[in-house]
C-alpha cells in the first residue's frame, strides 16, 4: 500500500512483515539486504529487508520544508544515485 513495504514469501505468498513508511515521493532502490525509499520531507527510509526494521536517514537531500518532493533512487554495480526536482547527491554502493 501506500504507507506500508511488504515482504511476501515467493513459495507460499504469506506475508513474511510490513512497515509502515511515510508517504513515498518516487522510485525506491533494492539491494541483496535493504531496500531505500524516497519518503515525504526530504528522508529516505533504509528497510531491512531480512527484518522489515527501519532506519531513516535524516533530511538533507531536499529542503525539509518542501511537501511535495518527487524523486527516484537508482543505482548500479558502482554508485547509488538520489535525485529531486532540485538536487541530485551520488554515492559509492556499499553493497
């Protein structure tokens, strides 16, 4: 749903967890083990995926006062790439 990422098992379709996410401003980025989502506000929310645990990483990529942010993650062998109407902030892939 909008305010929940799911896990779901591929053998049996039961739900494995949920947590619940702020609203989502765009494209989220999967890796092996996390999974990153763009959320309202400027944070990005750092999901475990073996767990559902989230961390959210502190606003900074957009102006906190913005509402209506609208983004993407993207990211390949080599970096993770965090882009806004407004900005645009490349990292390295830690995975």
């Amino acid at each position: 749903g909008d305010h929940h990422c799911r896990s779901v098992s591929m053998k049996d379709g039961t739900q494995n967890w949920a947590a619940e996410i702020l609203p989502s401003t765009g494209r989220a980025w999967c890796g092996e083990n996390r999974c990153l989502i763009p959320e309202l506000g400027g944070r990005i929310a750092m999901v475990d995926l073996n767990s559902g645990a989230i961390d959210r990483v502190s606003p900074g990529l957009c102006p906190v006062d913005e509402e209506h942010q609208i983004g993407s993650i993207v990211s390949d062998d080599q970096l993770v790439c965090f882009a806004t109407a407004t900005s645009l902030a490349v990292f390295p892939s830690a995975d």
